[in-house]
C-alpha cells in the first residue's frame, strides 16, 4: 500500500492537472445538486454495489446517502489518528 505521503503527492497531481492551460482553454462543466454536491466514481464489487443498493431501499435513503455518512465516519476516525 502506498505510504501517506505517495498518497498526498498523487491527489495534488490530480489537482495540478486541473490547472493545466488545456483546462482553462476549455472548462469542464461539472454536474452539482442545489446544495452543492459534486459526482465522484466510485469503482466497486458487483455485489457490494448490490448490497448497498439493497440496504438504501431497506432504510428509505439512497446509496449517495449511505456513502456520504461512512466517509464522514472514516473522515473524524482518521482525524483522531484512528484510520488506515
């Protein structure tokens, strides 16, 4: 696995790309709900997409929504020094 310091180099290479003269030439429009959340993909298992799919439908929310709520949970956990 890649140490914490590959990581935070390969994220602000992602970031520098978007800076690039090609983007300013012509600027990529992203889709945004009316509060301001933006796409991400996401690549994962057929079934656990699935079982996500399932457990939204279960609990009366969306997938967006369950996802949302366990990165927030990693995202404090890490905070903390509790993540890997």
């Amino acid at each position: 696995m890649a140490s914490r310091s590959e990581r935070a180099a390969a994220v602000d290479t992602v970031f520098d790309r978007r800076g690039s003269s090609r983007d300013k030439a012509s600027p990529r429009k992203r889709r945004a709900t009316s509060d301001g959340r933006e796409p991400l993909v996401v690549y994962m298992l057929p079934d656990s997409i699935k079982a996500l799919k399932i457990a939204a439908v279960e609990q009366d929310t969306t997938a967006s929504a369950i996802v949302t709520a366990a990165v927030d949970a990693w995202m404090k956990k890490a905070a903390r020094g509790g993540a890997k």
